[in-house]
C-alpha cells in the first residue's frame, strides 16, 4: 500500500513509489499497456486485492501492506511480497 502523504506510528514517512524506483525509464522503454496490451482477468485480480488493502485500511483490521510490495505472477500464480524503505 502506498501512503507516502501519511506518516508511520514511529513518525516518519511512509514509502512511495519513487522509492522503489529513483528515476523513471527512459522515454520508449517500457510499452504503455494501450500499445503492449493487457489480460482483462489480471485486472480483475489486482482490483480485488487492491479492494481489500482498502478494507483493512478502513476498518483497522489485517495487516495491510505498508512497506511491503505484493508481487504477483499471472501465468504461474505466484504471490511473493518483499519489503522497503523509505530513503
């Protein structure tokens, strides 16, 4: 879950995506999805999982995944998770 406009229980920023990546891809380098396409079912998928980030956000419950980046893999169905910082 990115939050980087709230700060953590320990005061300091939340990360953000810039984070994870510095800098943006050169210009041309990583198709648009209108150009490189998508599979309907994966967004389907995302939004779910996205839908109950925002459940426990809101209701307080789970733990959600501030700090942590959920990776998913659609042809294998795969899930790994990874942690980061702020810098």
């Amino acid at each position: 879950v990115l939050k980087p406009f709230e700060t953590g229980a320990d005061g300091k920023r939340n990360p953000s995506y810039r984070d994870l990546f510095p800098e943006a891809p050169p210009e041309g380098l990583v198709p648009s999805c209108a150009v490189a396409g998508i599979v309907g079912a994966l967004t389907g998928v995302i939004g779910t999982l996205e839908a109950m980030e925002a459940i426990k956000l809101i209701t307080g419950i789970g733990e959600p995944l501030i700090g942590r980046l959920l990776l998913y893999d659609g042809l294998t169905a795969r899930f790994d998770t990874i942690r980061y910082k702020a810098v």
